[in-house]
C-alpha cells in the first residue's frame, strides 16, 4: 500500500496534498482506481464506525479532487454526498490540490460546482477562492447566491450591513430576488423589518454605487408579484420599504402597484394601496387607474383595505364628480362583501354620489344591490326606487346536506386473488374502516377452505414488508414475530401473517393481552386485537367457516336476523363460534326490542342462540363500561343523558360486583372491561389519534364513544392540536339510539357537547370536522338546537374553547345555506354569550353571524333576548354593539313564533 492511500485509510486528510503533489498522471490514475473501491467499501461500514467514516470519506474527498482529470468529473466528486457525511469539503485542502490545473479546468469546476443546489457558505468560498484563481466571471447560479448568503450571514450583522464592501454584492444581490426561493438565511433576522440588516445593507447598495437603484427597485417588485411564501412577500416589502421609492419612482410604476393590490398579500396590497392613495392625492392618478385600483381592491375580503378604498373613492369623486359613472358601478362590488358594516358603507357612498352618475349607472347598482344582505335592502330600495329594485318576496329555503344513510356491506371477496389484492391496499394505506371487516372475513372463509394456498398467495405478495426475511416469501424469525405481536394496535397483518407462516407456529397468536379497565382505546383495541389472534390461531387448529361478528351495515351494526342465521349455518356445519367473534358480534346488534329475532334465536337450541335471544330482550349482565358516567358537569339540561346516570355513578368503583362476575362468565378476556366502570383520563392520550374501527366496535354507542372523546379533544382544544375532531362525522353517521327499528332517536347530551368543543379547535380541518357533524345531525332530524347552544354557551364562559373560533364554525355551517339550523342553535347561546364574554373577545362576530341567519331565515320571535336590548342601548361603535342592534331589528321584522324555523328544507 502506497504512503498515499495509507495517510487516505487512516482518515489523515492534511497530508494528503503533500503526498499527492510529486505523482505525475499515470500515477494518479491508480491512486483513483483504488479510491473508487475504497469509496465503494465506505458504503457498507457499520454505524458504529461513523466517526472513521467521516474521516476517511473526507479524505478521500480530497484525494479524488486531485487525481480526477476533467471539471465535470471533479464537480460530482466534490458535491458527492456520501463523501460530505453532513460536511462541506474543506476549501483550503482542496484548493491546495486543485491550484496545479489551470485556469479553464478552475473557471469550468467553479462554474459546475455553482450550479449544484444546497450549496453551504464552505462551498461559496471554494468557488469564490476557484474564480479568483482562475479569473472567470462569477458564478450566478442559484445554488452560487444561497452559499453567498450563508457566507456572508456567518459572518455576522455587521458584514451584512456593510454589504456594499463584498465585491460579489454587484453581482450577486440581485439575483436573491430571481432564485426560485429567496435563500432562507435572510430570515435568521427580522425579514420583515425596514431597518434589519439584510434589508438595510440590500437598501444601502445604490447609494455606494454598486446597483443601480432602478434594478433593485425591480427586482423587489417583481419578487412580490411573482408570489411566493409568506417570508419571502415580507422580505421583499421589508427591502421595498427600506429603498422608500420618492414621486417619480412610484409613478413610473403605477401597473405593477396596480397588480400588487390585486393578487398581492395582504401586507404587500396593503403597502401598495397606501403608494396609490398618495398618488392620488397628489393627482397624479388618473380616472381609468382610479377606476382599475377600485375594481382590484372591493373584490377582495379584507375589511381594512376594502374600507380604506371606500374612503378613497368618496375623496376623489369630491374632487372630481365627473368620475362617478365609471367609479360607483365598481363599488357595487362592495354590496357583496362579507362584512354588513361594509355594505353599509358602500350604500351610504353610493347614496351620496348617485346623482352625479347617470341613468346607466343607477341600474348597474340596482343590479348590484341583490348582492346586499336584507338589512342593506332596505336603504337600496329607498335608494333606487321601489319598481326597479325591490325584490319578490320568496320563502327562505334551508340547505343541509343530504342525510347519511347505513348502506349495506358489500360480501367479501370469494377469490384468493380478489382478497389478497384488497388485503395488500388495507396493509398499505394503514386505513382500518368497514372494508376491513370484508377482508377480514374474506381471509377466514378462503383460509377455512386451504390455509396453505391462500399462505402462498399472501407470501407471494407482500415481498418488501418488514416482516419478510430477505429472501421472497420466507418470514422473520418466531422471536422476531413474538415482539410484533405484542403491539398494542391491532392490525390486519396479525392474520396474514399468521396465514403465512411457514412452518406453522399458532401458538404465536395466542391472545395473552392484559387491557386496561380504565382505558378506553385500549379496551376498544383489545376487542379487534382478539378478534384477529383469535382467526389466525384457529386457521391452524379449528377453522371458522366465517365471522360471526362481520357487520352488514356501513356504521358496523349487524342485522340480528342474519346474525340468527350466521349461527344457524354454523349448527348444521358443526362449527364451534369464536368466543372472542361472538362476543364482538353481540355488541353489534341493537339491545332489547328485536323480539322476532330473539324467538328465533332461542328457536336454534344452542347455547349461543340462548344468550343472543337474552342479549336481544335486553336481559342478561348489565355493562357499566356502556354507561356514560358524570364528570360534575352540570345535568339538569333538557335532553341529558338516561335516568340513571347519577345512579350508576353513586354505586362506586366497587359497586358492581355482580356485572363483573356475568361478563367474566360469558364474555373473553378482551371483553372484561365491559364489567367495569370506565374511568378515562387525559394522561391516556391515544384518543387524540382517532381510529375509525372504534365505532365499529360500539355502532350503537355513540354516546359512550363521545363520553369517552371528551377529555382529550378537551386537552387537544388547549395544546391547539390537529386532528381533535375527526371522530365526529362518523359519531354523527352512526346509529341512533333507535335505529334497530327504523328510525333513529335524537343524539344524546356528550355527543352534542364534543361537537361544540370541535366547534372551538384551533386547527381549520378539525373545525370543518365539527361543522360537518353538526350539518348531518341536522340532516337526519338528531340535532337538539337549544342543547348544543347552551353547551357552546357554557364552554366558551368556562373557557374550554374562543368565541372567535366558535364563530368561524358557525360562519362556515351558514355560509352554506343552512341560516335557520345555526340561527337554531346560536339563539340559545346568545342569553349566556351576552351576559360572560367581553364584547371585544368575538362576541361582535358572533352577533353578526347571528343577524345575517335572522335576516335570511326570518326566524319568529316570540320575545326578547336577555341582555341584547341592554347591549344595543350601550354607547359606542364596536361590532359587538352595532351588530346587537342590528340582531334587534331583524327580530322585530320577524312574524310567528320560534317554534319552527320558516322555510323548508332542501338537501
């Protein structure tokens, strides 16, 4: 072994130049040969060796540099990642065996190098020592200005303030606001400040000469009209702001402030509506710019710049009234906008500038004025005239969306290749929802049949899973397995593993799982968990000809006849029931009023029959786990939970003795905590990650699942979690308390209270979760009004969840059509909200949402509102005031009484 390749083994990447430097070409040619085989071996080094890995890579690095005949060759050399390990290649050491080429191979390397991306401050002053050497012209690719930046942002805010003394800066500045993304180092500091370094020191260039002013100006404008992230719009307008472009300047450049309030961020429209409203005032803005800024501006949502603009266009049609045919037709855009107290403001301007406009104008607005919400309808009408604008009276119409219906589970797949294709997308996606009960008992019929063939078929098809032991279809070890199965989420891949093992080891899914009482999602998960050991210990020993428990709904409830039938089939094919299967399945169907099906259970002369026709009847073990228990809220609501409640709460931890001693004889192990009072705290976390085979487990509970939900979206609601409310569309799609019979009784108490407290979360998915929850109890005629009012009454006093958020859910569940079910539900809540929250804390949004439901639903009064009247009296112009009187006149405009919301409803 050579001294070279010695000092590059032993990681000793200083002495490498030295010892590289007397070889001639044909030498170093070898040298690379072995370096490639060595670079090679550094592939397969073991982790434990990482820190003489990083030392022989970057020897290496600096080896191959040197040996390497062409530029192209020795750019991917140096910008190889599995050299770098996480470092830049050391600048120095490589340019010491670099600086023999000459100037074209140096100019051509620096250029390929710059244009590598990610490029590090190390790189930059690789390339920067590279083209001093070789006299090129300086690299502007993207990845050149980004080390740039990192370069000179290392060196500190005094550096970067003093920009004007790095000789790339002439360069180089500009492109920062060409490059795809402006180079995240600028945003270590305050980007979005006039005076912060960056901004300051790019400000700073045209004054020492070295951009010219204009160029950078441009580069900043064209930066904010491309777009891009947030960061990156505030830059570039913090760098605008510092330039402070004077008169001519900002004439000059008229279009591109024009396109800027149209398209731009808020900050940046904002910035540039302000520069046009100084040309303005200056006049040196002209009518068809007035008209274009005006036109860009009142079709945007934002309240301030939209009345900003207002106040603008009232100034300028007072200096020049000829203006008023082309500029009142534009504010009619304003008619439309969100906010009343806009429209307002709109209708007064118009109000007060119609007589300057022309006929033409006048039925452009009257046109306009069907956009106005019927508070503003009002004043248009007296505004255009009665014959051309007052619109006919039509009967309010609800939108809800139509309401869920259980369909009816599709059979399971009858082929192997049909099942195994389903069974792979289930173990891909991770998704467990009621396709995976088709499988699962596709799994355990087609395994009944030939477990080998269907093992095959499995093995075959899942070759790049863990569990796979290298070689196609040969599974990990037992002990390997062991670990896998003792996991607490239970997954489809329990049976198909145990379909594929080979040799048979069934003793591996033995169910020895020890569930927590106090648990719920351990619990619920003990159940599928069991169910899954259960089928693939018994593929081996005593094949199930198929699942008891497979639902035939799409909620996971199972139709107690076929159940009857399912048992029925199993009797005359000698078949022995799955205990942990039937348990599953006597929880599926609905208890107590089934009395056909009960007869005919009892009718089998089985044992199984004999329970399912008690559990049908509604006698046998009570279950205190499926009991919702008190948590001290308070329970003299209408429409709270059953009677006894506070019964089974005052028994005790230890007052149901006799329901444990029933469940543990007729119930598995996994099914125990059925006996138990449920205690579910906070600390237990997993309810915040929501899966939807819970439901499955309990369709027809879903007042204990909400129960259960309640302190952890409580908890998520306070961290501002994501994903706090994803359990309840499909608690609202499940059963009802009565769907056994055909109909469904109205949601209970705790399911209306989680609906509100996903109303207040801080994620905008998790708030559109609850809205959707809201909108399909309305659907299917389960919504009780007054209790969910009452319940976002008492969170939002208590703290629980912010008004403003409460808002923004019930402005979504309006805005689309349904006004008289969120009117339903905020008049409720109004006496409670009026009297707690400060009037600055989202109450104003809140009573703005609740006129606009009163003015297009026309709900029936049949009196006043505690404290409304007192609040509309106060003195002052906030929202919360306004809008209360606002809420007093649409009530005073209504007929009937409030019993029911006029209007039908569509779906």
């Amino acid at each position: 072994m050579s001294a070279l390749m010695l000092a590059v083994r032993k990681g000793w990447s200083d002495k490498v130049p030295g010892l590289l430097e007397p070889l001639g070409p044909a030498e170093r040619k070898e040298v690379l040969a072995e370096l490639k085989k060595l670079r090679k071996e550094l592939r397969d080094w073991d982790w434990r060796e990482w820190g003489k890995r990083v030392s022989v890579a970057r020897a290496v690095l600096v080896a191959g540099a040197g040996c390497l005949p062409g530029p192209a060759a020795a750019a991917a050399w140096i910008g190889a990642r599995e050299l770098q390990l996480g470092q830049s290649g050391p600048p120095k050491l490589l340019m010491s065996v670099l600086e023999h080429r000459d100037d074209d191979f140096l100019g051509k390397l620096a250029h390929r190098l710059a244009a590598r991306p990610g490029l590090t401050d190390s790189d930059a002053l690789l390339i920067d020592a590279l083209v001093q050497r070789s006299g090129c012209p300086l690299p502007t690719a993207d990845g050149f200005v980004n080390g740039w930046v990192e370069l000179v942002t290392r060196q500190g805010d005094k550096a970067i303030r003093r920009l004007w003394a790095d000789p790339r800066a002439s360069v180089l500045a500009v492109r920062i606001f060409e490059t795809p993304r402006i180079p995240p180092q600028v945003f270590r500091y305050p980007h979005h400040d006039p005076k912060g370094p960056w901004s300051a020191g790019l400000a700073a260039l045209p004054e020492h000469g070295v951009v010219e002013r204009s160029v950078l100006l441009d580069a900043c404008v064209a930066r904010l009209l491309r777009g891009g992230r947030p960061r990156e719009s505030a830059f570039a307008l913090a760098v605008l702001r510092a330039l402070a472009p004077d008169g001519e300047e900002c004439r000059s450049r008229v279009p591109d402030w024009l396109g800027l309030v149209a398209d731009g961020v808020p900050s940046v429209a904002g910035h540039a509506q302000k520069l046009l409203t100084e040309l303005a005032g200056q006049g040196q803005l002209s009518e068809e710019s007035l008209v274009s800024m005006a036109e860009a501006v009142l079709f945007r949502p934002e309240k301030a710049l939209v009345r900003s603009q207002l106040v603008l266009v009232d100034r300028e049609l007072r200096k020049r009234p000829e203006a008023a045919a082309a500029l009142l037709p534009v504010v009619g855009e304003a008619f439309g906008h969100a906010d009343t107290g806009v429209q307002e403001r709109a209708v007064k301007l118009v109000a007060r500038h119609l007589p300057a406009a022309g006929d033409g104008a006048r039925e452009e607005l009257a046109a306009a004025a069907e956009r106005l919400s019927p508070s503003q309808r009002t004043a248009a009408r007296f505004l255009f005239g009665d014959e051309e604008n007052e619109a006919s009276a039509e009967a309010y119409e609800e939108f809800l969306p139509a309401p869920a219906v259980a369909q009816p589970l599709a059979p399971a797949p009858g082929s192997v290749a049909e099942l195994v294709e389903e069974l792979m997308v289930i173990m891909r996606s991770g998704e467990q929802t009621v396709d995976f009960e088709r499988v699962f008992d596709g799994m355990v019929r087609l395994g009944a049949q030939d477990p080998r063939v269907l093992g095959k078929a499995v093995r075959e098809a899942m070759p790049t899973f863990w569990w796979v032991d290298g070689s196609p279809g040969v599974l990990s070890s037992p002990r390997r397995l062991e670990g896998y199965f003792g996991r607490s989420t239970p997954e489809i891949s329990y049976l198909a593993i145990a379909l594929a093992m080979d040799p048979v080891v069934p003793d591996l899914l033995v169910d020895r799982s020890r569930p927590k009482g106090s648990c719920p999602h351990e619990s619920l998960e003990s159940v599928l968990s069991a169910r899954l050991r259960e089928a693939g210990h018994r593929v081996w020993t005593d094949p199930m000809p198929f699942l008891l428990a497979t639902p035939t709904r799409s909620t996971g409830a199972l139709d107690p006849l076929v159940l009857v039938e399912r048992l029925r089939e199993y009797g005359r094919l000698g078949a022995r029931p799955g205990p942990a299967d039937f348990g599953q399945a006597l929880l599926r169907v609905p208890r107590g009023g089934a009395g056909a099906a009960a007869d005919a259970a009892a009718a089998l002369g089985t044992p199984e029959g004999d329970r399912l026709a008690v559990w049908l009847r509604g006698e046998g073990p009570r279950l205190p786990a499926l009991v919702p228990r008190s948590r001290g809220r308070r329970r003299d609501r209408e429409g709270d939970g059953p009677a006894g409640d506070g019964q089974q709460a005052s028994r005790g931890r230890f007052g149901n003795v006799r329901e444990q001693l029933a469940v543990r004889r007729e119930f598995p192990r996994a099914f125990h905590w059925l006996g138990r009072d449920m205690e579910p705290h906070q600390s237990c976390g997993t309810w915040s990650r929501w899966q939807p085979y819970w439901a499955f487990v309990l369709p027809y509970e879903r007042e204990v699942l909400a129960d259960w939900l309640h302190d952890a979206m409580v908890a998520g609601v306070e961290w501002e979690s994501r994903d706090v409310a994803a359990a309840l569309p499909v608690l609202a799609e499940a059963e009802g308390a009565h769907g056994h019979a055909g109909h469904d009784g109205p949601a209970g108490h705790r399911l209306h209270r989680v609906v509100g407290i996903g109303m207040g979360s801080a994620a905008a998915d998790d708030r559109l979760a609850a809205v959707d929850a809201l909108l399909m109890l309305a659907a299917r005629g389960q919504l009780d009004h007054r209790v969910l009012g009452l319940e976002l009454a008492d969170l939002v006093n208590h703290g629980v969840v912010m008004p403003t958020r409460i808002a923004d859910a019930l402005h979504t569940a309006a805005s689309g059509g349904a006004y008289a079910t969120v009117w339903s539900v905020i008049g409720p809540a109004l006496p409670g909200l009026i009297r707690s929250v400060p009037v600055n804390r989202g109450l104003g949004r809140i009573l703005a949402i609740a006129a606009e439901c009163a003015e297009r639903s026309l709900p029936a009064g049949d009196g006043e509102i505690p404290g409304l009247a007192e609040l509309a009296a106060r003195k002052g112009t906030s929202q919360a005031v306004v809008q209360a009187g606002r809420l007093r006149r649409a009530l005073s405009a209504a007929p009937g009484s409030t019993d029911t919301p006029p209007g039908g409803t569509t779906h």
